[in-house]
C-alpha cells in the first residue's frame, strides 16, 4: 500500500478494504486486507506501527507475500511478456510434468528475460488459482477456464471424464491404489 501523508497505517487498510471488490475468502476477485500480527510485524520491521502516517508515495509493505488471498491485487501483463520469460515458464510446467498449472515469477518487469534481471520462477503450481486472470485488479480479464478446458477436449474429440468414488471405513488407501494402477495399465495398453 502506498502512504498518503494523511492517514494512519491502519486508516489506509480500513479505506482500501472498502473496495466492493474486497471480502473475507474468494467470495469476490479480492480479498480484505488482514491487519494481523504479522502486518504489525512487518511495519515494525519497516519502523512503523499501526498509528504511523506513511509519507504521501511512500511503500509501505504489510505482508512478506503478495498472494489474492492475503489481500493482494493483480495486474494482467499477458501481452507484455517477454518471449524468453514465457519459454522459461512452459519448459519449467514441462519439467515437472503438468499441462495446467500456475507459474510464480519473481522479478522486475515482465518485458526482459529473467536471466537478464536476476529473476526466476519461485513456484510451479499444480492447483492454481484463476480468479485473478479471470478478473484482474487492473488489466482486462482473460477467459483462462475456457483456454483450460479447450485445450483439454478439442473440438470433436470425447469430452467423457470417467470418474471413480471410493467410500467406506478401512481399505480406501488400497482401493485408491488398485483402481490407479489399473486405469494407468489400461491407458498404456491402448497407447
């Protein structure tokens, strides 16, 4: 968050949580900030504390991360990125193997090579989160669940999804292994 010279540290969060964008959870594209311990931290660290008036532009850094989910904002740079960042981000999802997954970059702009800025990929994510491509704090949205499940059944193909319930008390864990292990053989064998 940025000081405005005027209000407090805790002011500032109470006025930016007021953005209809902003709730508790994922019910909305953004979540409210936390003023929690580790903000109170955090500003410490910065010699701060929650009554301090920022300069006006002056950063002031609540949290160690800036993920949606702890009241973070996102900005789509989807048309700005550099070929050499994009080719590092798809060889890292390749390398671990997944077809759809979340990339986190750490660096300083999006328009050079990560080489180039001592950046790199912090994170490849197995379950990532679209509501921030879907509806960016700032940016236009991009249609990431249509691109996923377009790429996934191609026009023509069979779009079944099998799908296997497994309840009960003992065995679960054993069951869950057996039908993975025949479904696997049963999809090599037809390879």
């Amino acid at each position: 968050m940025t000081g405005d010279g005027v209000h407090t540290v805790r002011q500032l969060v109470e006025l930016v949580n007021k953005d209809p964008r902003r709730s508790d959870g994922h019910a909305t594209s953004l979540t409210k900030i936390r003023f929690d311990e580790i903000a109170l931290a955090r500003l410490e660290q910065q010699g701060l504390n929650a009554d301090s008036v920022p300069p006006r532009g002056s950063r002031v850094i609540l949290r160690n991360n800036a993920n949606l989910s702890t009241g973070g904002t996102a900005t789509d740079v989807t048309d700005d990125v550099h070929p050499e960042l994009a080719a590092c981000a798809v060889a890292a999802a390749q390398t671990v193997g997944l077809d759809i997954c979340g990339i986190d970059v750490v660096c300083d702009t999006m328009l050079k090579p990560l080489e180039d800025q001592g950046g790199g990929i912090v994170e490849v994510n197995a379950a990532p989160g679209l509501r921030m491509h879907l509806d960016p704090s700032f940016g236009k949205g991009r249609a990431v669940g249509e691109a996923i499940v377009g790429m996934m059944f191609p026009d023509g193909d069979n779009a079944r999804i099998p799908v296997v319930a497994i309840a009960g008390t003992n065995g679960k864990t054993t069951t869950s292994r057996l039908i993975a292990a025949s479904l696997k053989a049963t999809a090599c064998a037809l390879a």
